[in-house]
C-alpha cells in the first residue's frame, strides 16, 4: 500500500471507524487500500497531463524556461493532490 492509500487508512480510522473494523475483520482492508491506492494514482496522473495540456506546460517550456515549468509543475500537482484527496481519499 503507498501512500494514498495509508492516507484513506487514516481517515478510514478516523472518520468511519465502522466501516474500517468491518474491512479488517473480514480480509478486505488490505486489498481494498491497495485499490485506493492504484485509483488515486492513475487520477492523478490523467489530472497531471489535462492540466499540463490545458494550460500549455510543454517540454519546450521545460527548455526556455526551467523555473517556470517547475513552478507551474509543483502548482498543477498540488491542485492535482487536492482533487483527488476530496474526490478518493477523504470520501
């Protein structure tokens, strides 16, 4: 399990904690969060590429321009995160 799905733990923990006690009783936990996991990872990179495209940060940046293309970067992945955790994670 990565890190997603150790984050859906916690919140599983925390917030549903009937929810979590039935999956752990019954075997389920494990494979449900690995689940999770693989879910929250191919959204966001389908998120990363969308917002890549829609807001032109291309390879040819990366080249003239190497601090933007990071800063735009590091932005579109944490508007990515924020996504998926309330659309996967925190649901």
């Amino acid at each position: 399990i990565g890190r997603w799905g150790r984050m859906h733990e916690d919140y599983l923990k925390k917030n549903k904690r009937h929810v979590f006690d039935s999956m752990l009783i019954s075997g389920e936990l494990h494979s449900y969060l690995a689940d999770i996991d693989e879910q929250v990872r191919d959204m966001f990179d389908v998120l990363i590429e969308q917002m890549k495209e829609a807001e032109g940060v291309t390879e040819q940046l990366k080249e003239d321009n190497q601090m933007e293309w990071v800063q735009r970067m590091e932005n579109i992945q944490q508007r990515a995160g924020e996504i998926v955790c309330r659309e996967l994670i925190y649901a």
